[in-house]
C-alpha cells in the first residue's frame, strides 16, 4: 500500500507541476528494453510516443535500435540507428533518420550512483521544406544524472541535465537544447521497472521555446 501511494504521489506531484506550467505541455510514452547478448555486449531496444501542444497533438513516434559493449566496470561505448515519424513545419508527418555513437561512464558512491554520457548524433530528414533541410544536423550531446537508491525501498529518486551542442554548423548559439528531469524509479520486479518524470526542455534554436513533459517509461531486461 506505502508504495502505491508514493507512485501515486509523485505522479500527481509531477502532473501539477505541469499544470501550474504556463509553457506547453506534453507526455512522453517510453518503452525500452535490455538483452545481454554475449559478455559484455547487450542489445538495446526502444519506442516513444512524444506529444505537445498540452498533450493534445502527436509531435513525433520513434523505434531505435542498438548494442552496447561494455568496456570495463565502469566505462562503455554504444551505438544505435532511430527511425522516427515526425511532425514537420507544415503539421504532416514524415519520416527522419538519426544515428548515434556514445561513450557512457557510471560509478557508486554509496547508495548514490552517477552516470555520465557524452552522445554524438546526426539526424536526417526526408521531407524539405526550406533549402537547408537536405543538410544532417549534427549534436554533441552531454547528460549527467544522479539516482539515490533506498535501502530496502523499490522507489529511487534521480535527476538529470542534458545539453545540445551543435556542431559543424553556424549556429547563433553554443547550445541548442537543454533538458532537465527530476523523477523516481520504480522497481516493479528484478527485471521490470517504470520511469516517472518531470523534464522542462528548453529550445534555443531557431528561437526560444520552452515545454514542460510528464514522462513515463517501462524498463525491461531480458
């Protein structure tokens, strides 16, 4: 019972937040998953349903797919190919292409674990609207998150940050994007879990535009 009631808290807690917003507002469905293929080599695999305009409208939907190999106890590398649907300028839905190479780091200090990752990606589109449109956009990615793992507790608080840079490029700014989440963990079982989030992002580039997201995601190794 304790349990359903912190879920529920926090979830009504990070709905409020959203709703005392004045930016807009959306909702991320996520799924992802997990599967060691051999020693130190795992499969990744996800799926999002991101919304916006006060959840009302489907801004994009996407499946990635990936592998990820496991250095040593601490560090990793990763790679991974993202087909997306998208919402264009003009509101109808085509298809991009993005890929992604990551070096990822993580270590414990106590009951307080960090993670690292720096990502570069490049994003393609297929349906041009203005002249540059057929050029990548490329990103340096770099997303630190702490989470605090409750003795004898399935519920774990974290936060993250994420910043865009964009790179290869003329852009009027050093950074195109940031993201910043707080949320718990929830472990439902040994290899299930779900994600519920607040994340405000901020959008520097063309202009500046904000939206607030309630995050959910399911997690599942197999």
């Amino acid at each position: 019972m304790m349990i359903r009631r912190t879920i529920l808290s926090a979830l009504l807690l990070l709905a409020a937040m959203s709703a005392f917003c004045q930016d807009d507002f959306g909702i991320w469905y996520n799924v992802s998953a997990e599967h060691k293929l051999v020693k130190k080599l795992q499969l990744d695999l996800s799926g999002s349903i991101r919304t916006f305009d006060n959840a009302g409208k489907i801004d994009e939907a996407f499946l990635e797919g990936g592998l990820t190999f496991k250095i040593t106890k601490f560090l990793a590398v990763a790679g991974a190919y993202r087909f997306t649907d998208s919402r264009e300028k003009d509101g109808t839905y085509h298809a991009r292409h993005k890929w992604f190479a990551d070096i990822k780091g993580d270590a414990s200090l106590g009951r307080l674990s960090v993670a690292a990752r720096f990502r570069f990606e490049k994003r393609y589109k297929t349906y041009f609207l203005d002249d540059n449109d057929d050029i990548p956009v490329t990103n340096g990615r770099v997303k630190l998150k702490t989470l605090y793992n409750i003795r004898s507790f399935p519920v774990n608080p974290f936060i993250s940050a994420e910043i865009f840079v964009p790179m290869f490029t003329d852009a009027k700014r050093d950074i195109g994007k940031g993201r910043y989440m707080v949320g718990v963990e929830y472990n439902i079982a040994k290899r299930h879990s779900v994600d519920i989030a607040y994340m405000f992002q901020r959008d520097y580039l063309p202009h500046i535009s904000d939206i607030n997201v309630l995050s959910l995601e399911y997690n599942l190794k197999f």
